[in-house]
C-alpha cells in the first residue's frame, strides 16, 4: 500500500511539473503590451513622465529619468537614447546630495543629452557656500545653454562670463552685495527673453536690450526702469513690478514701444504712491501703438481721479486697441 501511495504521488508529481513547463512556455512566450509598442512611442512617453523643458526634473529618486533605467533593459536603452530626456539640469541643495557627487551626476546627464541644447536652473541656498566652479561640468558646457535660470551671488557672473550662441532665456536673482561695476552678457545673439528680479539685478546686469521681445522686471526702481525701456525698441510682451517710481513719473519725455502688444505693471508691497506728486504721470509716459492687453493696479491711473478717464486717455494718446484689460483694486 505504501509503495503504491508513493506512485500516484510521483505521478502527480509528474503530471504537476509537465503542467508547470507549459505555463511556463506560455509565459515566457507572452509579450507585455507595453514592451511591443514602437521604441519611438516608448521614448515619447518617456518625455511625459518629466516636466515639461525647461523645467529640470529631479537627479534622483522615483521621478527623475534615471528611474526609468532601472526598471528593464529594454527601457533603459531607450531612456539611454533619448537626448531629451537629460537636457534640463538642476542644481539641488548639497545637503541631500554633494555638490562633488551632482557634478558627476550632470557629467552622465550631459553626456547622455548628446547634441541638445540645456536648460540650466542654479538656486542658492542660504546657509550653504556655493559656487559655479564646484559644478565644472555644467559650466564647460555654456556653448550649448539655451536657458539659464540663476539665483545665486553676484560675483558667480565671473564665472559664467563667455560666449552664449544658444542662449534663448536669461532669468536672473541676485542673493548678497551689490556689483560695484555691472556685468554686460556679451555674444548671446539669440537671447529673446529676460527675467532680472531684485533691484541688483535690474541694476547690475547689463543685456542687448534692443533684441529683447519678453522682458519681465521683478523689484525694479522707476530710475531704472526708465533707462531700459528707452533701449528696448522690439519689446513684445513685458511685466513690469515696481519698487518705486521715480523717473517713472518725472520722466519729460517719451517711452516709444513700438512693438509692444501685452504690458503688465505691479506695485511692489511697499511703494507708498501716495507720496508721489502725480502717480497717473506713468501712464502718460509710454506710446504704445500695437498694445492689445493690458493688467495694471488701480493706484497707478492716478490717486483720487477717475480711472476710466486716465485710462480713457492713455488708449487716445498711443493710438492702440486694447482687446484686454484689466485692473487691479487698491
């Protein structure tokens, strides 16, 4: 009896690892979906899965594009062959990573990002010393920048100090002490847009102003203000945040936008109007013939007059059609 229990158990045996290589045979002959799709689709998904450029995605962790070479050969190859993906570097606080360490991670990234131009976003981070020599591997590679975002000291303008062929967007904050002589960007025939935020950058930065068609001021003094626009002859769209107003409203003469079709102006918290002599004087100050929107804040249409009147007559003196506005209350 035993030895016969002992055979049907073998033959079940038997019977259950034949059954276990069928499904098996099935299995590994079973292809995913997702891994049939064309290499191509596969790579655009890909794309998807990290913001939207410029906008760096993150150096580690479950969203950044490294995590899609880690989940199978297949993907990682295409991950590996998609430039795109590797374009937008950002620098991330040393305190999760060393900057040693990120360097060598941009030093993958760059290499991976073959022919692409770069988006570069380097933030400061108080209570940390930085500078852009610690990340060399960026740095190298300014000829094929196509944004820069910087928030950092002044004095790491030096070091980016060069050539910029493929320089589209510049956006700007200064962290620290003023530069006692200003810093002229030189050699960036493309660059089309500019962001300076913070009185030092407005004042310390120096641009081709005459190519720009975006222009966002954030913190600017009317002094300031007065002397770039005067310079900015093809300006399109521009948003303007004043710290305060000066020139702005004293100014004799004409600011002449041409080109210009959307303006925004924002009062910084702070700017006290009240102790200008005449803050609706800003408004008559531009000519903006091509204007079709335009967002401002109720104070600068002049303290105690009519703002549909004031506005009445900054449309008749520029000659524009406004299709949008819209004003912000006190």
């Amino acid at each position: 009896d035993v030895n016969s229990r002992i055979a049907d158990l073998e033959r079940s045996l038997s019977e259950l690892r034949n059954e276990r290589v069928i499904v098996q045979g099935r299995l590994d002959a079973y292809k995913y979906p997702v891994l049939t799709l064309p290499n191509e689709i596969v790579s655009e998904i890909f794309m998807h899965f990290i913001p939207v450029y410029p906008r760096p995605p993150r150096l580690t962790g479950t969203h950044s594009p490294t995590h899609l070479t880690q989940i199978c050969r297949k993907w990682r190859d295409i991950a590996l062959a998609t430039p795109s993906l590797w374009r937008a570097i950002g620098l991330i606080q040393p305190e999760r990573i060393s900057y040693k360490q990120q360097n060598q991670i941009f030093e993958a990234w760059i290499r991976r990002s073959g022919a692409c131009h770069l988006a570069i976003n380097i933030e400061y981070f108080g209570g940390y010393s930085f500078s852009p020599e610690e990340i060399p591997a960026v740095i190298s590679q300014r000829p094929r920048w196509e944004h820069l975002k910087m928030d950092v000291h002044p004095h790491a303008l030096a070091v980016i100090n060069g050539p910029m062929p493929q320089l589209r967007h510049l956006d700007i904050l200064f962290c620290g002490y003023y530069l006692s002589i200003p810093f002229e960007f030189r050699d960036v025939p493309l660059l089309r847009r500019a962001t300076l935020r913070g009185l030092m950058a407005s004042k310390a930065v120096i641009l081709p102003w005459e190519q720009l068609t975006y222009l966002e001021l954030r913190k600017v003094d009317g002094t300031r203000c007065v002397a770039i626009l005067q310079q900015t002859t093809t300006l399109v769209h521009c948003v303007l945040e004043l710290f305060t107003l000066g020139l702005v409203v004293s100014y004799p003469g004409l600011i002449t936008l041409p080109c210009l079709e959307s303006l925004v102006v924002k009062a910084r918290p702070g700017l006290n109007l009240g102790e200008e002599p005449d803050p609706g004087g800003f408004l008559r100050s531009f000519i903006v013939p091509a204007l079709r929107s335009f967002e401002l804040d109720e104070k600068f249409l002049g303290l105690g007059s009519d703002p549909i009147t004031s506005l009445e007559s900054f449309i008749s003196q520029s000659g524009c059609r406004l299709q949008r506005v819209r004003i912000r209350g006190r």
